[in-house]
C-alpha cells in the first residue's frame, strides 16, 4: 500500500510549552489509524496542522507525495482530503441533501449556484446520502435530525470532494454506544471500498480497538507507542499514561492467553 499521508518530526510550540514534540507518521490507502492519548496530549494540535489550520514550527507534512505545510485548509481540501469534527459541523436551516450540495458546489468552484440550489447535483448528493444510510431523510430540515444522522450527514458532505484522505476527529463524540460502533463500522466499510485512508482520534478505546489497523499514542505532545491493538493495549508506557491520569479505559486492560 502507498502512503498517502507522511509526517516526518512535526513540532509546535506555544511559548514555552511544546504542544507537539518530533512527531512522525504514516497513513496508506484503505488504512484505518487511530492517534489516541490522553486530554492535552497534542492530538488536536497535530490534526490542525496537517489540515493546514495551523503552521508548524518545524517539520514536514506530504500528501500523495506533496509537501503541503503552508497551504491553507481550502487548498488541501481541494488536493482530496475530507475532514468531519467532534462537534457537527452543518447547516440547520438548510434540507439535509442541501448541505451536501453545497459541499458539491464548493468542490466544483460552483459557490454561485448557493443561492439556486434546486436540482443542482441532487443525484450525486442524494447517492451520497444513500451511502451512508440517511438517504430516506434527504428532503427533512437538518435541524430535525438525530445527533447520530448529523454525524452521518457529516460523513457524507466530506466524502463530496472524492477523498483519498480523511481526517476524522472524535467521529463518534456524543453517541450513543452501539452508533459509535455503527458510525465506525461504516466508515471503515467505505474507507476499504474505496482505497480512502483515515486517521482518526477517538476517546472510546472500544471503538479504537475494533476498527483501527493501527494506534499512534501520544502523550504530552510525544508519540510514546505505535502498533496494532495488542500490541499497544499491552505496553507498559500506555498503561501507565492513561491509568495514571486517573481515567480508566476498560479496552486497555491487558490480554492475556487462556491456559
């Protein structure tokens, strides 16, 4: 697999506090990776810069072979990188498959026809829609719609530039246990159906531990592990991270073989 996403000693620095220290890392096609730690770790910091909202201090950041630190957030979306956010990022006063026209027009440079919507690409909005299983709610005001199918709305308007790279923070942040897994599921389902590679952070290690192909733990701005899920659940810095600060993840618990 060929990556699509190469980070080599990324770093920031807010005065004297380093939010992100010498991080490095990889996401190829049709890869599920999971950046996880705890509160503080600097995983929100890293997303921001490789979506270009902030600028690093040192280091690189190359899509599909592409050095892309400086370019702003529209430019690497248009490069093929989608992004969703812990908190739903859409319209409410607008019809559901508005929202995802309007991402359509965005990617076609077509932001003039926002004052006609009408037909404009319904078939390719109400087919995205369908993707991810809200298709029967197209024509329903957003702001009616359960947390859940706002989170799936959201799946869909970033699946409208045709990503090869998305970029997932908290994807499940407010759901309830069983739609997490759902939402996961799904998009894991369209991520190797499509060749798409995600990288994503979630808090819910059962989540993270169902899903992701491989885990990235920072802590305090450092990657401190890199793995599949035994073999990060299993290491003794992890463990030590996460039931040291006081909160507990039952995921971690360490596996053992039956005797």
């Amino acid at each position: 697999m060929s990556a699509l996403l190469e980070i080599t000693g990324l770093a920031k620095s807010y005065g004297g506090v380093e939010a992100v220290k010498n991080v490095s890392l990889s996401v190829a096609e049709g890869e599920m990776v999971a950046l996880i730690g705890p509160n503080g770790a600097g995983k929100s910091t890293c997303f921001n810069m490789i979506n270009g909202q902030i600028r690093p201090d040192r280091g690189s950041i190359r899509m599909f072979g592409r050095e892309t630190v400086g370019l702003k957030p529209a430019a690497i979306w248009r490069l093929g990188v989608g992004r969703t956010f812990q908190i739903t990022a859409t319209f409410s006063s607008m019809r559901v498959i508005e929202n995802v026209q309007v991402a359509l027009a965005s990617h076609g440079s077509a932001l003039w026809r926002l004052t006609r919507l009408d037909g404009f690409r319904r078939a390719e909005a109400k087919a995205l829609l369908d993707l991810v299983g809200i298709g029967a709610l197209a024509d329903r005001p957003c702001g009616e719609l359960a947390y859940g199918d706002l989170k799936r709305l959201e799946l869909a308007v970033a699946l409208s530039n045709e990503p090869r790279l998305l970029l997932m923070d908290e994807p499940t942040a407010g759901m309830a246990p069983g739609a997490r897994i759902a939402m996961m599921a799904l998009a894991a389902a369209i991520a190797r159906q499509r060749g798409i590679g995600i990288l994503f952070t979630e808090h819910d290690m059962d989540v993270v531990f169902e899903h992701a192909d491989r885990l990235l733990v920072l802590d305090r701005g450092r990657l401190i592990a890199e793995g599949d899920a035994e073999t990060v659940r299993n290491d003794p810095q992890v463990r030590a991270v996460y039931l040291g600060d006081g909160t507990v993840f039952a995921g971690l618990e360490p596996q053992t073989e039956a005797r």
